[in-house]
C-alpha cells in the first residue's frame, strides 16, 4: 500500500467541484483503496501483534502454515469488511447530499 494525502477541493460553484473530483477519480488521483493509517494506535497494535505471531511461532514452530491460512482468510475478511463500510459510507453520504440539496417548500 502506498499513501496518498487527502484530496481538499475548495470552489465556490458546485458543479466545477463534482466536475474536478470526477475528473480527479478518473485520472486515479483519488484512491481510498490505497490510503495507509498512520496512527500511532494503530502501528502499537500491528506491532503488538507481530511480536504475538512471533513468539507463537518460536513455540511452535509446527503451526507456521496454519498460521498463514489464518492470516490469508483474516486478511481477505479485513479486506472484505473495510469494502463493505467504505460503500455504506459512500451511500450514507450521498443521502445526505440528496437531503441537503432538496428544495424546501
């Protein structure tokens, strides 16, 4: 993964902002999928848990290849999950767009 700085559009007319972050998402310059965390909470706990597949695997040294299915089918769910929030996510703003732009009577 390689990590992108946010994308900021600041216009005053709305369709030159859809048009630019259109056209942005087209060229590729907008790329969830390839955002890192970088907080710090994060990193401890990606540490915590090498340090718990290590020592498991100096104990154990038999349960490597169970181990890596483990993490495969973990990532794949990982993977899987932030998809699906990413999509709920999108939606929900998207409502809220439609909410915002609706004419009051």
């Amino acid at each position: 993964m390689t990590g992108h700085a946010p994308v900021i559009f600041m216009f005053t007319d709305r369709r030159e902002t859809m048009k630019s972050i259109l056209e942005q998402f087209y060229y590729g310059n907008i790329t969830p999928c390839e955002t890192t965390v970088t907080d710090n909470r994060f990193q401890k706990i990606v540490s915590d848990i090498d340090s718990i597949e290590s020592e498991m695997l100096e104990q154990y040294p038999e349960i490597r290849k169970l181990l890596d299915q483990y993490r495969d089918k973990n990532d794949r769910l990982a993977g899987m999950e932030i998809e699906n929030a990413f999509s709920k996510g999108f939606r929900l703003g998207a409502l809220f767009m439609i909410d915002v732009f609706k004419e009051t009577v």
